[in-house]
C-alpha cells in the first residue's frame, strides 16, 4: 500500500503537470515498471518503503513551503527530517544542514521561529547520542557507521591495493585488536583509528572507490535483489560490484544464467535511460512556474546527498527510499508535447 501510495502521488503530480496522452502514459508505466527494487521491497519487512514514504512527505512539505511560506510546511519537514533519521542512520548528518537552511530562511523572511525549527532535528541527534552514550560508554549516533567504515569503505580500498586475502587478513586483524579492548568505546575508536589511517593513506583510491559507488547507485540492476527474490543461488567471488573491484566483472557476468543477465542488462539500460530523463527533466522544471524551479533542487539534493553517504555501498535497494524525487523528475523529461511548460500547466499544478 505504501508502494503505491508513493507512486501514485508522484503520478498524480506529473498528470495535473503534464496533462498527458495515452501514449504518455504508456511510457511512464514503463519508466515506473522497470525498476523492480520498489516491487521487490514492497513484499520485505525491512524499511525501505517506510522511509521512501517519509521522504516524500519530507519533499512535499517542502515544495507547499516554497509555495505558501507557511511555518507549518516548514515544521512538515522537521519532522519528516526526524522521523526518516530514525528509521535510518544516514540521514542524521542532515540534522546538522537542516540548522544552517533554518537560520538563513529566519534571516531571509524576518521569522524567528525558523531558526528554532531547524535546530531541532540537531537537538533530537544530540539527546539520542547521549542517550547512546549512557548506555554503552562512547558519545555516538549509530555504530553502523563505524561497521561500514570497516567494512566497506576501509577494506574496499585494502582490497584494490593489496588484494582480497590481504583485506580478509587486515579486517581480522583490525577486530582482534578492537575485541580486546576494555569496553565498547575503546572498541569503536580502534576501528575508526585503524580504518580512517587506510583512507589518508590512499584518497585517490578511496575516491575512486567512492564515485564508482555513487554511480552504482544509480544504475546497478539489482542483481542481488532479482536473485534473493527468485531464490537463486549468490555467484562465487561476492556481488558485482565487490568483482569490479578485484578485476574479474566480466567473468561475474560470464558466469550469471542467460536469463538473469537479460533482464540485468534490460534494467541497466532502463536506469541509465532514467538517469537521463531525470537530467532532461530538471532542466525542463527550470523553464516552470518558481515552485517547481526550486522544487527541482530539493530533489537533486537529497538525491546526490543520499547517494554521496551510501558511497562504496551504492546498490539498487539504497535507491529505493529516494525513488520518487528520481521517478518524478524522470517523468519530467519525458519526450511529450509542449504543454504547460511557461504557462497553465507549470502554473497550476
């Protein structure tokens, strides 16, 4: 329910802005039926769909703000903003940007209590971590952090230097050395001690690393979402993208059932087409009544934001939460006759 309800809004707006054809609406049946994370997700007891549902409230609140200046839009966001750092850690940096946007707003429109509300999703951050802290010695938001600072982001990049038994044998090493400590706190700064040492140590390979993540979040199939779902067996060697990272990609797709990777190969080409229209639609939204001009930039900044925390991680199900701004501004672009585009349209929807 929450699957379609999200979709459905997005469709709502782009029908009230587009007023589109038949023909249109075939085409954006295809842009939404080919990204089969949010089908997929829509059957798991994760928080996917939670989240994406949060966000879109989030990104509405936002969008009637720029469009009425009312306090109550604005405390709409707050607490989407709270809401969605709960359900998952990677938004609780945002808390802290939430503050500086409050205090600029509170200066631009001579509204004090703008500046108040932006604080709070940094207060909210600041008790929970304290509360963290009470119970387990060390001042943090979420020790899943320091997991994928391990993990991921450090023993991807031991991995691309030194290969893969070097990163099994450099991640165990670091986890005795954390496991012996005295207590939690002095466990956690081991990790980040030893992992933050491997990325100074090597940046251009970390940010290799990191873009390729990014860009991975935008285009990656899902293979590991299509095989859990139809139950078939996980290939040798990891995921694809832990294979680009040892060289052997083309030997991972070598080795996937013909089926499989056609499908694999059908979805890639329909994210990166997304990609593409999403581009050509924010430049459309630029040439629209204000909200929307502004509206396009909420998107692409909780998109990109989204995207540049997961990092090494990119993957189709970290897409999922942030689908609709994605899905919407791609059905912005897509290819339809000029209508509402200065004017009736663009203005009334």
């Amino acid at each position: 329910m929450l699957s379609l309800l999200n979709i459905g809004l997005v469709l709502l707006w782009w029908a009230r802005w587009a007023r589109p054809s038949a023909k249109e609406w075939a085409m954006a049946m295809v842009v939404c039926l080919t990204f089969p994370a949010q089908l997929i997700y829509a059957n798991a007891v994760m928080s996917e769909l939670l989240l994406q549902t949060t966000l879109l409230v989030m990104l509405l609140a936002a969008l009637l703000y720029i469009r009425r200046s009312r306090t109550s839009y604005a405390a709409g966001v707050v607490v989407a903003l709270v809401v969605a750092l709960l359900i998952k850690p990677v938004f609780y940096p945002l808390a802290f940007a939430m503050g500086g946007v409050g205090a600029v707003l509170a200066w631009r429109r001579r509204k004090p209590g703008l500046a108040v509300l932006g604080v709070v999703p940094a207060v909210v951050v600041g008790l929970y971590m304290g509360w963290n802290e009470q119970r387990t010695g060390f001042f943090h938001f979420s020790s899943i952090t320091d997991i994928n600072l391990l993990h991921y982001n450090a023993a991807g990049v031991v991995r691309q230097v030194q290969g893969a038994e070097a990163e099994e044998k450099w991640v165990a090493g670091v986890l005795r050395e954390a496991n012996a400590q005295r207590d939690f706190a002095s466990r956690q700064r081991v990790i980040q001690l030893r992992a933050k040492a491997v990325l100074w140590a090597h940046p251009v390979v970390y940010a290799r690393q990191h873009a390729l993540g990014m860009a991975t979040f935008f285009v990656d199939p899902g293979r590991f979402d299509l095989s859990q779902f139809l139950q078939l067996a996980p290939p040798a060697g990891g995921g694809l993208l832990a294979q680009v990272r040892n060289g052997g990609l083309w030997r991972a797709i070598a080795g996937l059932p013909v089926g499989l990777l056609s499908w694999l190969g059908l979805i890639f080409l329909a994210n990166a087409g997304r990609v593409w229209l999403a581009w050509q639609g924010f430049r459309r939204l630029g040439r629209t009544a204000p909200v929307w001009r502004y509206g396009r930039w909420v998107a692409l900044a909780l998109l990109l934001y989204v995207a540049g925390l997961t990092g090494p991680l990119g993957a189709a199900r970290f897409l999922v939460p942030v689908w609709p701004p994605l899905l919407a501004l791609a059905l912005a672009g897509l290819p339809r006759r000029v209508i509402g585009l200065g004017g009736e349209g663009g203005a009334n929807a």
